[in-house]
C-alpha cells in the first residue's frame, strides 16, 4: 500500500539529480507532483518515468510556483523535496509512523543533511539545517520572496531523522548560483525599503565566518568547510554590494527623468 501523501517537486533542467529524488518517492507516496518551467535538457521526460501528474508553469518568482504545485496535490498531507535532494529509508519508516498515529501537529519541522564536494557536512552553517517541508495541506502556504518558506497554522512539531541534499554539482555551479542568489536578494532588500549601509557590507561576513567556522566547528568540515565558509562571505559582501549597486543606478534613473 503506498502511503496517502503527496509529494510535489519543482524542477527546471534538474536532469542530473532529479531521478534520485523522484526514486527516493516512487512507489512509496501514491502521488508525485512535478512542475517544470520547460526544462532543456531532459528533466521533464525523466520526470514522465515516475509520475503522470507533470505540468509545465512559467514564472520568475519561486514562491508562486511552489504554491502552484501544492495546489495540484490531492491529498490531507503533502511534502515538498527539491530535485537535488532525497528521502532515506529512515525518514520514510519515520513518517510512515507519524501519518498512521493520527497525529495533534499540522506540520513538521524537518532536517536537512547537505553532501559537499564528496562529503557530508556536519558542522557549520549548513548544520542543522531545517524547515517545515511536511503538513497538511489545508493548513499550510506558502509566504515570501526569493527565499520564500512553508508557514502553518497550527502545531508544529520535529521529525527526528533528515533527508539528504546536493547543493552543488561543483564550485563553479556555486559561484553561478550565489551570484544568481544575491542578485535577487539584492532586489528583495531594495523592493522592500532596507537600504545600504557600509557596516552590513564590510562586517556582516566577518560575523558569519566567527558564527559559522569558529563557533560551529565548521573548520572541522575539512577543506570543502573551507571552501563553505570562503562562498558564504562572499554571497553575504555581494548581495549587500549589489543593493548599494541598484540604489546608484535609481539615483541615476531619477537624475535623468528630472
């Protein structure tokens, strides 16, 4: 019997990762929600493989085609997993247990182990790393912009075990999506009213590297902790660096139409 719960996955051009995530689910959950943004290079045919529920939905704001894809989903429960991570047997056994005891929580918190360059991170920022990704459908949305989240009414509680996650194929693939992220992080500040000030930009990363590599022992995470700590502080200086950057070129902007 596959349990009644409804997974959802967003993809676009996930071709190298998404099959382990849809493995991870397939004949395990009864429902598999996929929406692509018309992937390139053959997510949506692998996708075809595991689930007959595969739409298409084209938009530039995550949040928006999150909900689109827990709208789709039929049942009391939904999870939603990223097409670079995966369910371990552990967790499933564990969520199983939950949905058959007729649980008071309308959602859960759930942990998130990243695998790095060839190595599972255990300390630093990317440790604990946690979200609600499990909860009943009608008690849950979602809310924000580029780093929008699940929010739930009602109780939460905490599953024990994690699930699996590979963030990046390799530094390069990092680099291009820090500098993706910032950008519109960037855009989300500046939207927002939050404006540039220097002391964000010049100590800010100098928080997160005592935060992160001194006092969580991510120098313990070897050389890709390192390399963690090296991208952090730079994602922090340039989204803070492009938001001085989107201030000068409005100053410009009105200069010119006054």
């Amino acid at each position: 019997m596959r349990l009644p719960i409804s997974i959802y996955i967003i993809t676009f051009n996930n071709g190298a990762t998404i099959e382990r995530a849809l493995k991870s689910v397939a004949g395990w959950a009864d429902e598999i929600i996929v929406v692509d943004s018309h992937s390139t290079d053959g997510t949506a045919e692998i996708a075809a493989r595991y689930t007959d529920k595969l739409y298409q939905y084209d938009t530039t704001n995550l949040r928006d085609k999150y909900q689109f894809a827990h709208d789709r989903c039929s049942n009391t429960w939904v999870m939603f997993i990223d097409a670079d991570e995966w369910l371990t047997d552990k967790i499933k056994d564990e969520i199983v247990g939950i949905l058959k005891s007729n649980t008071v929580n309308d959602g859960f918190m759930v942990k998130r182990r990243n695998i790095y360059l060839g190595r599972e991170i255990r300390f630093g920022g990317w440790y604990p790393d946690h979200e609600i990704r499990l909860y009943r459908k009608d008690r849950g949305g979602w809310q924000g912009g580029i780093h929008a989240k699940v929010h739930v009414k009602g109780r939460i509680g905490r599953l024990k075990n994690h699930y699996m996650h590979t963030p990046y194929v390799d530094t390069s693939h990092q680099i291009k999506t820090i500098d993706r992220y910032s950008g519109a992080y960037a855009e989300d500040l500046f939207q927002s009213g939050r404006r540039f000030h220097l002391f964000n930009m010049l100590l800010r990363p100098v928080y997160r590297f005592f935060r992160d590599y001194m006092f969580k022992l991510g120098f313990l995470d070897g050389i890709p902790g390192l390399i963690i700590m090296a991208s952090t502080m730079y994602y922090v200086f340039m989204k803070h660096a492009k938001l001085w950057e989107l201030e000068k070129k409005n100053e410009k902007k009105g200069d010119f139409q006054g």
